[in-house]
C-alpha cells in the first residue's frame, strides 16, 4: 500500500474545504478527466479533483479549451465521479454554457449536476457573470470561482501571460473576489497572477483559495495531471513541477512491448491458455 494513501476517508465537502481555510491545512487538488487516472488520484489522498475544461487541450489535443461542450464535460465528469469516494468534485461549465444569460445558466448548471453527481460547478470572472453565479447558488449548487488568467477568454487576452501585474487589473480582481466570497462560493482558483496579490486575496476572503501560478501563500494548489506526471514534455511554464517522466516510462514501456511482439517472446508459454 502506498504510503500517501490517507487515513481519514471521511468525504471532502464544501464545510470542510472552509475548515481546513481556517485551520490553515493546504488543500491539495489536481484535475482528471477519466475513471481509471481519477480512482489513483483520490486513493493517493488529493483533497479536490477538478474535471478541468483543459481536457480540451490534454485529451482532445485542441490548442484552446473553448471546443468543449456540454455533452463533452458531462461525460467527463461522470467518467471521474464514478472512480472517487473521498475528494471533492469540481466539474468546469465549458465555454458558453453561461455566458448567455443567468437562465441558461442554471439550466446548464442543474443539466451537468443532475447527469455527472459532481460536488461543485467552476465558472470564470467576476462582475461579469455575478448575476449567473447567485442564481446558481440560489438553486442549491455550489461554484467555484476562477480569476486572473481565465483560459475561456484567451482570445480577448490574446496572451497566456501572468495577468493582474498593473494596478488597474490587480484591484479589479480583488474586488471580483470579495464579490464572489460575498456570494458564497465555496472557492476560487487564481491563476497566473503576482505572488504577493494572490496572497492579499488569501488574507481579505473568507474561501479558501486555489492557486495555480499564484505562489504558496494561497489556501491551496491546483496542476493538471498530466503536467506534473511529465506527459508532456514540451509544456514547461515555470509554475509546473514535475514529480514524474511518464512520457519517457510510457515510451519504454512500450516499445519494450512491440519489441517483444515482433521477437515472438510474447506471450510465452505461461501467458497461453
């Protein structure tokens, strides 16, 4: 058995996520997006799995994460809940399918709820999307917040580049997280932004804080899965660490097998029926 496989199996919960804000215990969360990589990712004791809209990029190879749809995010997050019994679910609504307007947003909120059994919704911005977060919560539904570098309006931005460096941006997004803890979201993800404003951000809400990029002030840290397990070598910013080379294993692996195939020594004997 593992060594890191927790002790408390207790379920994750929005109460216990602002528990561990108040107790100053980090909160752990990587993303998943399939049954087999999330049951791993919750034995090995991750607090949060976030079923992330970059499974547009990761699984589906697209260079942004506006192609998901809704159909695609919901067969994704059905997919992880399925492999988890302790950590805490979040489920991305993909790009427009909130943008519209609030009623299309419950409507899509309470569709992906209803057909994936995840524990919370995440939708980025702030002011702009307000009205569409409080309906949300209004019907029952928990939200994740996401601010500073929103990857759903990277055409706007044009740039993947930290945000929130100048004055302006940087008091923008703190109002957006007082208005989004004032809500009552049960978290934010901060993504590419100055250390030091990510952990102002931390110190004036009330929810825990996610930070991706943000430094190690904020209340926790999110990574995709397949960055920090080295899948792709060639995406290297440098908030990412890697804590495995899968490529180059998986590769290996691999070729070890065809090798074997073609040399006729698998399956031997003991491999037949």
């Amino acid at each position: 058995m593992s060594k890191y496989i927790v002790e408390d199996t207790r379920k994750v919960t929005t109460h216990r996520l602002l528990e561990m804000k108040k107790c100053g215990k980090k909160i752990a969360m990587l993303t998943s997006y399939d049954y087999t990589m999330a049951k791993l990712v919750d034995n090995a004791g991750v607090d949060c799995i976030l079923v992330g809209d970059s499974a547009s990029n990761v699984m589906a190879g697209n260079l942004t994460t506006l192609p998901m749809t809704m159909d695609q995010m919901i067969y994704h997050a059905r997919s992880v809940v399925r492999g988890v019994n302790r950590a805490f679910v979040v489920c991305d609504m993909p790009f427009g399918s909130y943008q519209v307007n609030a009623t299309e947003g419950v409507k899509n909120a309470i569709r992906i709820m209803k057909e994936t059994g995840c524990d919370c919704l995440k939708l980025e911005g702030g002011v702009e999307i307000a009205d569409t977060v409080k309906r949300i919560l209004d019907s029952g539904i928990p939200v994740m917040g996401h601010l500073g570098l929103t990857p759903q309006s990277i055409n706007k931005f044009g740039t993947y580049t930290v945000r929130a460096r100048e004055k302006a941006e940087a008091e923008k997004l703190i109002n957006d997280a007082r208005l989004l803890d004032e809500l009552g979201c049960c978290g934010v993800v901060l993504e590419k932004i100055p250390a030091s404003l990510a952990t102002q951000v931390s110190k004036i809400v009330n929810m825990p804080t996610i930070g991706i990029g943000a430094g190690h002030e904020t209340d926790g840290q999110v990574l995709v899965i397949d960055d920090m397990l080295g899948m792709d070598q060639a995406f290297a910013p440098k908030f990412l660490r890697r804590y495995a080379n899968l490529a180059e294993i998986i590769t290996d692996a691999i070729g070890q097998y065809v090798q074997d195939v073609k040399d006729v020594t698998f399956p031997n004997s003991e491999e037949e029926y």
